[in-house]
C-alpha cells in the first residue's frame, strides 16, 4: 500500500486522473468512520483530517462540476466553490476551466439567495424539477442558473446528460447521502473514492447513501489505495467492467 505523504501532488493527481476526460464519469467522494458514520454532531468535517483535506482538494481539481444536495449545503455550511491559486494554475496548464462548476440538486428550492455558496467562482447552477415552487426559482434565478429537469423529481440521468452536452463530463458528487442513494438507484456511479477515518463514531449516525431500502447491488472494483500517516485510508473503488 502507497504511503499518501511520500506522493507529490502530480503523482497523486495521477492516482485519481480518469483514462479519458472526454467521456462521461461520475465520481462520488465520501469520508466514513470505521464502524460507518458519515457524521458526528451532524457533519461530516468532524471525520475529516489534513490529509483527507489534501485527497479532497485534489479530486476537485479534476473535476468538471461539483454536485452537491441542497441539504449538505445547509448542513455542512458550505463555502464557495473556489480552488487556490495554484490548483486554477494547474487546470489553466491542463486546458481546464480555472473553477469547476458548483451544482446544487434540491427538490424544494430550500436555499438562501444570500448563502454564500453563491458567490462561487462560477455562477452556481441549481437543479430542480417543474413542480418546485415558482417563487423560490424565481428568488434563486437572480444568484444562480436553475436548471428544471423532471416532473415530480429531479431526472438525474438527465442531468448527467445534460452536463456532458455542454462538456462537463467529469462529475464529481459530494453528497449528501440522500444525494448518494439517488444515484447509485439510477446506477450513476462510476466511482466511490471513500476515506476512512480511523475513529469509531458509535451508533446513531447514519451511512454515506441514505434513501429508499433496496436489494440490488452494483459491484466495485478496487483501483488504488492508500494509506497516511495519520492512519487514514483512502480507496478508489471504480464500476466493474
């Protein structure tokens, strides 16, 4: 197993880098306890460290646009969506936007103008479906791009598609579980990346997919892991061929 603290950021870009940017892939990122919390005290910062940060930040490098649910964004306190000097250098050299697009998924439109996730690097786009209420899309037009894509629900195969129309092939979603659940139900997921954190949370928290009980499984095929001195995990599982 790879020690993460000997990688230089170019060799742990490489770890993560996708074999073909030009098609469609939709990487889920998650940090787990040991015994399976997402979460202590209602956020998943708690679980996290400087080197899941460093694995983080690195997997958002390569990422066309983050998907982020509605509730994650309120719960987590989210900031903008806006890389460092030297990840936007990085991308600049690499042909990439200098920011990728943050997108947030939310049935209700439940969301602020005035949080501060909308004053991102690139304006925001928020995803909905026809039945959310008028006046909050209206309200949340004047921050951000709403995207209606469904009747009742949001279609997310049609958000998918809709971002590779427009060269956003690379997706990286950072919850939340519900987020996680919607996917892997429309089998989505290209890739989990899941960091361990070497804690045991005890019971209460929930999982990182939440959502509608189901039986079907989707199997996963091991692609890299590593190993910090901090005694954190982190394995890249990716959809099995």
């Amino acid at each position: 197993m790879r020690l993460l603290d000997e990688l230089s950021d170019e060799e742990l870009i490489a770890v993560y880098e996708v074999a073909d940017r030009s098609v469609p892939h939709l990487r889920a990122n998650f940090v787990s306890s040991l015994d399976g919390a997402v979460e202590i005290d209602g956020q998943s910062k708690a679980l996290s460290s400087d080197s899941d940060s460093r694995v983080f930040s690195m997997i958002r490098r390569l990422a066309d646009v983050v998907l982020v649910g509605a509730g994650t964004i309120r719960d987590e306190g989210y900031n903008p969506l806006k890389l460092s000097a030297k990840a936007r250098e990085w991308r600049t050299a690499a042909g990439l936007a200098e920011n990728p697009t943050l997108a947030i998924v939310s049935s209700r439109l439940e969301l602020s103008p005035v949080n501060p996730v909308f004053r991102s690097a690139v304006r925001p786009i928020v995803v909905t479906h026809a039945a959310a209420p008028p006046d909050r899309r209206e309200a949340l037009e004047e921050v951000a791009e709403v995207l209606v894509l469904g009747e009742a629900e949001v279609d997310l195969p049609a958000v998918v598609e809709e971002f590779s129309g427009r060269g956003l092939q690379q997706i990286l979603s950072e919850g939340g579980p519900h987020l996680l659940g919607a996917l892997t139900h429309a089998d989505l997921v290209d890739e989990l990346c899941l960091a361990l954190a070497p804690l045991l949370a005890g019971p209460g928290s929930g999982r990182i997919t939440a959502g509608l009980p189901s039986t079907l499984t989707r199997r996963m095929t091991l692609g890299s892991r590593l190993v910090a001195s901090d005694d954190y995990l982190f394995f890249r599982y990716l959809r099995e061929a």
